[in-house]
C-alpha cells in the first residue's frame, strides 16, 4: 500500500518538474494513478473502518471520545473528498490542458469541496493555495503570500475598524432609535421603517450586528402591537412581514456599498487581479445603490400588498416605546459623536476620492482613507473611559479576521487562474455559448447563484465562480464585469432559508418564523429578484462607467 501510494507521488512530481511531457507519457501515468487509486481504495476504506471498530472497543467513555459514528464518518468524508479530487483531477488526461492548469484546477475542486462542506473552517481553507501552489512551483510563495495583503483587504481591515467603533459606543441603536420613532403607526409604515433602517446600517456594519441589533427591538414593537390585535391571524402575517424585512433588507443594504458584504470586495479585487479593472468606492454606489433602493421598494410591496395583505392594519402608541429606549441611552455623549464625525468624514472621502481628492493627492485610495480613520479612533482617548482610547486593540477580538484570509485565498485562486493559463482554457470551453443570447446567459448565472447560496457561502461561491466567469466572459466577447456583477449581487440574495445568510438565520432564531412560511416566501421572493436582477444589469452595466 505504502509503494503505491509513492508511486503515486513520484510521478506526480515527475509530470509537474517536466518541461513539457508528451501526451503519450501522461497518458499513461494517468491510468497507472487510476489503477493505483482503484487498488488501494478498497484497502483505506477497509482500514479505516478497522481503525474505528478498535477505537470504540477501546475507549471506555463513550460519551466524550467516541462521539456520534455517523458524524465521524461524515466529516472524515468530507475530508478525504477534498484531497482525493485533486489528485484526481491533476492526474487524469484533460484535453488541451497542461500540468499547471491543470494543478490549478484540481486546487480549485479541492477549495470548492472543502468550502461547501465546510470539511474545515472556510478561513482555514482558503490557506491552502499557500501550500499547494509554491510546492508544485505553479506560483512562488512570495508571489502568492503577497496576494493576501492586497489593498481591498486594508480597506475591508480598516472599514470593519470602523464598524467595531460603531458598535463599541452603541451609536447605532441611536440611529435606529431615532429614525424609527418618527414613523407612522400604519403596519405598512412601521416596517418601512424597519427596513430603511436596517438598509441604511447594514451599508456601513455587518449585516449580522445590525440584524442583532434590531431583533430585541422588534421584539419590543411586535410585543406591544400583539396587544392591540384583534385577529390574531393578521397579527401573525405582520409579524412574520417584519422580521423577515429585517433579515432580507439587511442582505440588500449590504450590496449597495463596497464594504457593505464581502463579496462586493472579492469582486473588485478578482477584478483588478484578473482584468486591471479599478472599482473605486463611488462608482460601486452609483451602480449599486439605485439597485438597492429598487429591490427594498419591490421588499415592501411584496410583504405588505402580495405575501401579506397589511394595509388596514395598524397601531397606536408605538413612539412612546421607541423614545423610552432611546431616552434609555442618555444624551449623545461625545464618544458617539467623535466616532459618528470620523466616520462620515471617511464616507465622505471615498464618495468624493475619484471626484475630487485625487486630482489634489492623486495617490490617495480608499483602502488609505479606511485605515486612516481607524488609527485616528485608536489615538483619540475617551472621556467616559479615562485612560482609554476610543478603540482598543482588545476591541479587535470581535474582528472577523477569518473573512481577511478569505479573501487572500480567493485572490490567491484568481492569480493562480491567471498565471497558470487555467483562465484562457475555461474560457474556451464555453464557447459552445458563442450564439447563445446574452439574456440567457445572465439569467442562468443569477438564477443558479441565488439557488446555489441558499445551501453554500456567498463569499465562498462567489471566491470560486469570479474568475470562472471572467474568463467564460472573454472568450464569448462579453464585458466580464456583466457576469461578475450579477453573480456577486445575487449572492447576497439568498432569501428562502435560514442558513443562506446570518440575517436569515438571526431572525429565524425568534422562533416567530415557521420553517415553511419562511421558504414560501423567500422562494417567491427569490424569483422576483432574479427578474429585477436580470433587468437592471442587463441594461443597467454602463453605470458602472466601463
């Protein structure tokens, strides 16, 4: 067993430290590794359940050591799945590809398989192209561990700096409090409101903080409306409506900005590595944001005129609520707005930088302004907290960092893709789309993203589809950035399941959203936001200004 799989392993290095080894040669190491595979499979299988039947005889407490069978089976599955595809798909004869490419692709189905699984951490997964591509010299390793401290991962670094700021000092329930109070008693109004508010937060923080945030307080609301309701029937749709506005209008907002969700930030830096197209931060919101603002418009009207028939129903006494939570917080103390300050002066720098701040400094970018107004809010000392700065480094703890390493890896994969040759051969396997109309092609991608998402990571499956898709664009002689937009907007668009988004899954949480009455009508939902989708970007690209 152990002298095939060295076998193994020395072709292997012998085809990848090859110059250009014949087609015949491959060949035939290919079926020798699939006979070799076909030998020693039943052997690890065997084996393997050899070495978990002594195990269990072995262990005396069962209830710690020994754990759930299924379970370990399962997830030694989906560990062996991952390696087991790259070895396959690196060994096996794949017309017109070479070694490297080919290793490429195999990494990719590795990456793919892990992602999905989750076999491990999404984060640690995204590590591997730093193993894998330097040891089968495809990329050094200085060129690829260079790929993770790219400039649009500073930006993300520093605009979740901010975001932690925001929440530190508690300056966005004030937000929510206040804008919320001023609404109407009308159903209809009182989850208007909830939306713009959840919208407008989830631009600038993550959409799971701000649907955390505003759980308890639509608690509260729906607590004091349950007493006022005389159908409890008509109670029940309202709630259901303004939960599920909370969750789905958290995933909307998110696209409008740049550091709104991760993927909006994958996509321009698969963008920049693969196609040396800048997205600045003021042309992302002139897109996006008109898209946004539609979808939340077409949001309302669904939950309250179609899903849920809400427009006679209404409430009384809501704001005196709303103020005694927000009187709660005490007056604006001068943390919040020091922090409320620095950050709108960063927002404002990255609407205005491709305006007006580079012709003055022409080397400014947004991953500079980002990092910029974070060091201020390290410097700045608090006046509640003597002897403290506004933020901490302790503060960090609650840093998504994994979310960085994520993207590292998958501007790791684009570069791979790239340097490799891999992105020209994809390309040319879709060529079979050549006559295929473009309205077609881009209702399969947004269609089979939002489906996709439903069960996967967004942030995984768009690290994976981007560079695909760019190279299936060139190659029919399509803008990449059309089929890149729309598969990185619908992958925030997954509305019908609980484990689709953190938002989806928080407001699920309640307990006031059955599992049934959630999937019909993210289901519908989903199918309006293909259509919406479909139209804007189709006719809607050239905001972008390529």
């Amino acid at each position: 067993l152990r002298g095939l799989v060295i076998q193994v392993g020395i072709d292997t290095l012998k085809i990848s430290g090859a110059h250009q080894p014949t087609k015949a040669t491959r060949g035939k190491l290919a079926w020798n590794h699939t006979f070799c595979i076909v030998q020693i499979w039943p052997h690890l299988s065997c084996s393997a359940y050899f070495w978990c039947c002594c195990s269990r005889k072995m262990n005396a407490t069962p209830s710690t050591s020994r754990g759930n069978p299924q379970k370990r089976w399962g997830h030694l599955a989906k560990l062996i799945a991952g390696p087991l595809a790259f070895l396959l798909v690196s060994v096996l004869p794949i017309a017109d590809l070479e070694t490297n490419p080919q290793l490429v692709l195999g990494l990719t189905a590795w990456m793919a398989i892990w992602w999905i699984t989750e076999a491990l951490p999404i984060a640690a997964t995204a590590l591997l192209p730093v193993v894998v591509l330097p040891v089968f010299d495809v990329v050094s390793i200085k060129s690829i561990s260079q790929v993770y401290m790219r400039p649009i991962i500073f930006l993300f670094l520093g605009g979740f700096l901010l975001a932690l700021a925001v929440e530190k000092w508690r300056l966005h329930e004030r937000i929510a409090l206040a804008i919320l109070a001023r609404m109407g008693t009308n159903a209809t109004q009182l989850i208007f409101g909830f939306i713009v508010v959840t919208a407008l937060l989830s631009m600038w923080i993550s959409n799971t903080a701000t649907t955390i945030m505003l759980l308890p307080i639509a608690i509260a609301v729906l607590q004091h409306c349950g007493k006022q309701a005389n159908s409890q029937k008509q109670f029940r749709s309202f709630s259901i409506a303004l939960l599920l506005g909370i969750a789905y209008s958290a995933s909307i907002g998110g696209t409008a900005t740049l550091v709104g969700t991760p993927t909006n930030l994958i996509f321009t830096a698969v963008a920049d590595e693969l196609l040396e197209l800048k997205v600045g931060f003021a042309q992302w919101m002139v897109f996006a944001l008109p898209l946004a603002v539609l979808m939340l418009l077409v949001l309302l009207l669904y939950l309250t005129r179609v899903r849920f028939q809400l427009q006679q129903l209404s409430f009384k006494g809501l704001a005196p609520i709303l103020l005694q939570q927000k009187s709660a917080l005490g007056p604006m103390r001068y943390e919040e707005k020091v922090v409320a300050g620095v950050f709108g002066i960063v927002a404002l720098g990255w609407t205005l930088r491709t305006l007006l701040l580079n012709d003055w400094v022409p080397g400014l970018n947004d991953a500079s302004l980002a990092i910029a107004g974070a060091l201020v809010l390290f410097m700045i000392p608090s006046r509640q907290q003597p002897g403290k700065k506004l933020l901490a480094w302790i503060d960090t703890k609650a840093l998504q960092w994994g979310i960085l390493l994520l993207f590292g890896g998958g501007l790791a994969l684009a570069q791979a893709f790239r340097e490799s040759g891999l992105a020209d051969w994809v390309g040319g396997q879709f060529m079979f789309l050549a006559g295929v109309p473009t309205l077609v092609i881009l209702l399969l991608i947004i269609a089979s993203v939002i489906f996709l998402t439903e069960i996967t990571s967004n942030v995984a499956t768009a690290s994976v589809l981007l560079p695909v898709l760019a190279a299936m664009a060139q190659s029919l002689g399509l803008a990449p950035e059309l089929l890149m937009v729309a598969c990185t907007i619908s992958a925030s668009y997954a509305f019908m399941l609980p484990m689709a988004t953190a938002p989806n899954a928080v407001v699920f949480s309640s307990e006031k959203i059955p599992m049934r009455e959630m999937m019909k009508t993210g289901f519908y939902l989903n199918l309006i936001a293909i259509g919406v989708l479909l139209i804007y970007h189709y006719f809607g690209i050239n905001l972008l200004g390529y």
